[in-house]
C-alpha cells in the first residue's frame, strides 16, 4: 500500500517555475517583460475558453458577409455602419443619427452587464471574452502549432539562431501578420459593403482610409497579442485597477483554498511518516505554468490575474491522479473562504492545520463551506439585474413605438417675414421629412390652426391650399421650402400660431410641429 501511494505521488509531474511577480525578484517600477511559456491546459475551463473564443470570433469574422433582405433601396448587409448615409443597420433595425440614444442605452447596458457578470464571477469578461484574451488565445494555438508546448518552446527560445529557429520564427509571425491583418480587414467591412470593398482592397481601388485602418489594426493586433500579451492587461487596461468596486465578500473569484493545501510539500510521504501536517497541495508548479499571466494563485488574489482558471484545471488534474477531491483551486467567495479558513486555523490561533478540516476517514468535515450557486441571486446583482433589464426593457420599446416618419421645420430668420403688395404677411419655413423606410411613399405636408393662412412649397406646381402632396424618398432626407401667407385682414389669427403637419395617410404616421407666425410688431 506504502509503495502503490509512493508511485502515485511520484507520478505527479514537476514543474520549475517561477511566477513573474514573486516577491522576491518583484520591481517597484515598469522592468523589461519576462517571457512567459504557458503550457497548454486540459479540463472543463480550458473547453469553455475554446468555444468561447471560436464564437466570439465567428461573429467578429463572419457578421459583415451576413446578409439581410431590406427592398431594392437598401443594403443588404445585416450589420452596416453606414458613415456616409449617416444610418446603422442591424438586422432589421436601422438607426438614425437623431436615434443615437439607441447606441447609448446600449451602452448602458454593456455597462450594467459588466458590473453583473463582475460581481457575480469575478473578471470572467476579462479571462474569456476581452478582445485582447481572445487573440492571445489565437496567437498561443498558432505558437503551439509551430514551435511546441511549453518545454520545447523554452529550449527553442534559450538555443543559439539555428536554420530550424529562424524558420518557427519566421513561420510564426507571418501567421501572426496573417492574423492580424485579417482582424484589421474584418472591421473596415462593417463600415461598407463587405463583397464590393474587398474587390476593391484587393484591386487598390479602396479609399485611403481603408488601407491606413487595416494597417493600424494590423499593427495593434500584431503587437498586443503576439509581443506584449500579458502586459497589456497589467500596464495598459484599466479594469483590473476598478474591479475591486464591483467585487464584494460574495463574489466568486478564483482562489486556492490553502486551508486545505498548507503545508505543501513535494515529499508527502516522508512528511506524514515524521509526524507532520501534510496539506494536500504537492508544489508540482502545474498552477504556475499554465497560467497566460505567469503568476501564482497560491500567492492570493494579484492584480494581474484575469479569472481565466486554468490554474483550476491544472490542479484538478493532478488532483485526480492523486485521488484527492478536485477545488484545491477553485472558483470562491471570500466569505466561504474566511469560513473555512477560520476552521483549519481554530480561528486564526494556530497555523494551518488540515487535519481540522477532514474527519476520521479523511472525508470534509460538514461545517465546511462548499460552493453554493444561490450565491448569484443576491441583492448586489439582482440590483444590477434589475437595472440591466429595465435598460433594455425601455429600448425594446422605444424602439417598436418609434415613428418611421419625421418632420424638422426651421422658420426664416433673415427676413422673418415678407410684406406682400396686398398687404398680406408671408412667413418662409425650412421643412425636412425624413423618410425612414426603405420604401417610397407620398406624404401630405398640411397646416392646421390659422383658418385664413395658406402654404405654397417652392417647386411645386400646386395652387395655395392648405395641404400639398409630396413624394418622399427611401431612406432619404427630402428639404421642403414652405411659404405660410396671412391676409391683412386675418392678422389677429397670427397670435394663436399654427401646426405643420406631415401625414402618411396610407401608413397612418404623423408629426405635427407647432410654429409661430410673424408679423409686423409682434413681440
């Protein structure tokens, strides 16, 4: 039995490593990078991180070819910032620049959703969704594919510049270059439509500005994911710096549990057959070598580190091997961990003693705090729950109540108003209707209030009334110039003012905009 619990131990692989931010080589400034060859993880978080990063980059990659039915007087193109018609389309929904609110709800809402999934999971925007996590991603897979795991990438880095280096190397950052420049090529397309910009990207017929965003992109993406990696979440972003202000005793965080692993030991056996405590973590390093930031969870929570557990899966691997129970390391709250720690400390009194923890068959003990996923449903993140939806909730409806018809009317300031010949008064207006359908349609341009005033629109071949039919564009702006006239005799009608109105009879849209008239002497 002695011998079968030797082998298993010894079984465990060892790693030397080192954390990049130990205290003992840790400088008070900037320093030049320490290189970091994480290796690759296996277990369930490393699973979620693969299909996280395939669908986030599905959607980046793909949307701009997604296509989408609008009538012949539209894009087809499901996503479109359309700078030069001044619209955003997505989908069936299309925004104007006056609808920019929309943009900002949803900005809101992003906001809101960061400080949800904050409190509740601790930085998991940050260790499975940022832009700059997911490339490293990439970049990493491409590295793997190319130069090896960790060890063979170490012996690549320290070996002298031989015909086989340089052509990883080389191999390496023209995937790279590849990779970026596709990233870059990606985003213009959501500016224009996609098939027709890239014929002419790749026939130099593009504007300049095309080419000048691919290059930047390209050069960011090349140097943040490829050569700065891990520094540009410690120097360069300012979330792990707030985060604290979203994360409270119930948010779940990664964490290593030492009153379970302390004292760790390489040498178990002879530690248990001398009488000492033996915690169950074996130092085997599998924590630090995995990890993209190169740190040591076993030193608590850092700023550096980015949720992304894969120190998890590291441990519960070895775990396994060891027959021990998985969570050595593992997602926490603060207030289980304190609980817990209290018990294997006899509450801070003695070191850490894991024997207080585990009962006579080595089995947890049932004061032990486990993780519990009512932890979520809290009143922090119900608050912010709540916040979330009602964001949405009011752009949902603000958006299937919205009018697709819009009238801007401007009254002439220089002259307010014209004196005819007959003594009458005449008022000029600039008048926009905005067609915000991707159809055609005719729209009534009429007065209401006034009884004795009349309208003309300049070009148009109708007699004065008090209404005119106007053909309105798709998708366009049509600019009216509407003449309001007042016989001499109906003056005092002048000080009740007037309504213009634009009608779509047929679509059963209307906008009315009251307007003042003036008139000689009138304050």
């Amino acid at each position: 039995m002695q011998q079968t619990s030797t082998t298993i131990y010894n079984s465990v692989e060892r790693h030397e490593a080192e954390p990049v931010n130990s205290a003992k080589v840790r400088k008070p400034l900037y320093e030049k990078r320490k290189k970091i060859f994480p290796k690759r993880a296996e277990g369930r978080f490393r699973q979620f991180k693969w299909l996280v990063m395939l669908i986030t980059l599905g959607i980046y990659y793909l949307t701009p070819w997604i296509r989408w039915d609008r009538g012949p007087h539209a894009p087809d193109q499901a996503v479109l910032v359309d700078l030069a018609g001044r619209r955003f389309y997505f989908f069936f929904i299309e925004i104007w620049p006056q609808e920019f609110f929309f943009v900002a709800g949803l900005l809101v809402m992003a906001g809101f959703g960061l400080f949800l999934v904050t409190s509740a999971v601790g930085r998991a925007w940050c260790g499975y969704a940022c832009p700059q996590t997911v490339w490293v991603d990439l970049f990493l897979v491409v590295e793997r594919a190319i130069e090896g795991d960790r060890n063979a990438r170490m012996k690549l880095d320290a070996g002298p510049w031989t015909l086989d280096k340089i052509w990883k190397r080389v191999s390496k950052h023209v995937t790279w270059l590849v990779i970026a420049v596709a990233t870059g090529g990606a985003w213009i397309f959501y500016f224009a439509d996609a098939p027709t910009l890239l014929v002419e990207f790749v026939t130099l017929q593009a504007p300049p500005v095309a080419y000048i965003t691919v290059a930047i992109l390209t050069a960011t993406t090349y140097v943040f994911g490829g050569l700065m990696r891990e520094q540009v979440c410690t120097y360069m972003c300012p979330w792990p710096r707030i985060q604290a202000a979203m994360l409270d005793e119930s948010s779940l965080v990664v964490t290593y549990n030492d009153w379970r692993g302390e004292p760790r030991t390489r040498h178990a056996k002879k530690a248990i057959a001398a009488g000492e405590s033996v915690g169950d973590c074996v130092d085997c390093n599998a924590c630090v070598v995995v990890c993209p930031m190169g740190i040591d969870i076993r030193d608590g929570q850092q700023l550096e580190c980015i949720t992304c557990a894969l120190c998890i899966d590291a441990c519960d691997n070895v775990m396994d091997k060891l027959g021990k129970e998985r969570g050595l390391i593992a997602y926490a709250t603060l207030s289980d961990y304190s609980t817990n720690m209290a018990l294997a400390t006899a509450g801070g009194t003695v070191p850490v003693d894991p024997n207080r923890v585990r009962d006579a068959d080595g089995r947890f003990i049932d004061a032990i705090r486990h993780f519990d996923w009512r932890i979520i449903f809290r009143p922090r993140t119900l608050l912010y729950f709540g916040v979330w939806s009602l964001a949405g909730l009011a752009l949902v409806f603000a958006l299937l109540s919205r009018d697709r018809l819009d009238l801007n009317v401007i009254h002439d300031r220089n002259p307010q108003f014209v004196v005819e010949s007959d003594g009458s008064i005449r008022n000029g207006y600039a008048v926009k209707l905005l067609n915000m359908i991707p159809e055609p349609r005719v729209i009534t341009v009429s007065i209401e209030g006034m009884p004795g005033a009349t309208m003309k629109i300049a070009g148009h071949d109708s007699a004065d009334g008090r209404s005119v039919d106007v053909p309105a564009d798709p998708d366009k702006v049509t600019a009216l110039r509407v003449f309001v006239t007042l016989p001499k005799d109906r003056l005092a009608e002048a000080a009740e003012g007037f309504q213009i109105v634009a009608e779509d009879r047929q679509g059963h849209e209307r906008d009315v905009y009251s307007a003042k008239f003036n008139t000689p002497g009138a304050k």
